[in-house]
C-alpha cells in the first residue's frame, strides 16, 4: 500500500497525536476522495479526528453526519468532498488503524535481530499505542456489526502479513502451523493491550516491562509443567 501524505492530529479522547494516512489511487478506499492540497488534506484529516471522537462515544448509528462536521466546525458540504457517507468514513478509519498501527509497529522493531526479540518489542510497542489510542478498540471492534466484512479484512490483513513475518525466523520457532501461530499472538497483543487499556492509568517503563515479560516468559516456557499430559 502506497502512502501519499501523512497528517499528525493532536487531542481526541487520550490528548494523544493520531495519524492520518491517504493512499494513491490504487489503494483509494470506495467512497473516499484523496485530496490534492496541504489545505485539502488538513480539512479532511479535521473531519477524520471528529468522526473518530464521536464514534467512539456514541456509536456509529448514533453519530450523524451533521454531528461529525459540527464537532469539527466544518461544513457538511466538506465532509462530502472527501467522503460519501459516513460509512465511508468509518471504512476509512478502520484501514487507517490498520496502516498506522503497522507503521508503528515496524517502526519499533526495525532493530530487532531475532523473532524473539520482535515479539517482545512489538507487544511493546503495541501496548503503547492502545493506551494512547484507547478508542481504537471501539472502533475497530464496532466494525463487526457495522460491516463484518471489514472487520474480518482488519485481521485478515494483520494474520496474512503475521505469516510471512514468521516463516522468515523460521529457525526459531518450533513445528508449528504458521497460521495458528499468527491468529493466538494477535490474541496474546490485542487482549494484553486491553489489559492495560482498562486499568485506565498510563504504565511505567517498570511496568510495562513487567507484564511484557510475563507474556514473553507464557510464549517461551508454554503454560503446562512437562510432566502434565492430555
């Protein structure tokens, strides 16, 4: 997917700073007009943080259209520029999770020599993001009822690319189906993450790491004692 443009968008729920990624053509989501000025992109990535506000404090069917561009002090002529209707819109904020969160997550473990080592950093990483982003998780899991579809492509994506990722650290890993592998560490990062999401405080670096290593300790050692048998 190739990215044209990046906006930064300070507050929101968390005060956090949420990017807004557009896509060329051939990535163009249905329903989605890409702007073609700094001025057009800043408009529309101020309708993206107001529409994402709102969904996530009321809900999808409970936002309108008029609500997103009196949030965003904008005309509702504006939002149509850029969107056709809201469920464009909230098609688009799915697929922005799903770019920016991999771009964050790439980002984070650029370093990383082993799978291990990307493991650990990238539930790091993703931790991080889910605090300062808590509004995700409405949004993104909100989609399974607004369009299923979309919300199995959200992890569709995320499994197929988790795949790849592990066959190349092949040698690290023991026998196991790839696969399942991608889909119970997707579990592992996204439920973790809710965990600390919900204790609705930021973690320390101690903290963090704390947990980050109990998770790590579960994946590297297994649950079951070796002497337990089926």
């Amino acid at each position: 997917m190739n990215i044209v443009h990046v906006i930064m968008v300070a507050g929101g729920l968390s005060n956090s700073i949420m990017e807004y990624i557009f896509f060329n053509s051939s990535s163009r989501l249905k329903g989605v007009n890409i702007p073609k000025s700094q001025v057009g992109f800043k408009k529309m990535s101020k309708i993206c943080k107001s529409a994402e506000t709102l969904f996530s404090k009321k809900g999808f069917y409970e936002t309108s259209v008029a609500d997103i561009c009196k949030h965003a002090k904008t005309a509702i002529g504006t939002f149509y520029i850029y969107f056709q209707d809201k469920t464009a819109i909230y098609h688009y904020l799915v697929r922005n999770y799903y770019v920016v969160i991999k771009k964050h997550l790439g980002e984070s473990t650029q370093d990383c020599k082993t799978r291990y080592e990307m493991e650990k950093e990238g539930l790091k990483a993703f931790i991080r993001f889910g605090q300062s982003n808590p509004q995700c998780y409405k949004i993104i899991w909100g989609s399974s009822h607004i369009d299923p579809a979309l919300f199995a492509d959200y992890y569709t994506r995320f499994a197929k690319g988790y795949v790849v990722a592990l066959r190349k650290f092949g040698k690290e890993l023991n026998d196991i189906d790839y696969s399942t592998a991608a889909w119970v560490l997707m579990g592992v990062s996204t439920f973790t993450a809710l965990k600390a999401v919900l204790t609705h405080r930021k973690l320390s670096t101690k903290d963090l790491n704390t947990l980050v290593d109990d998770v790590m300790k579960i994946l590297s050692q297994g649950i079951f004692r070796s002497n337990v048998t089926a």
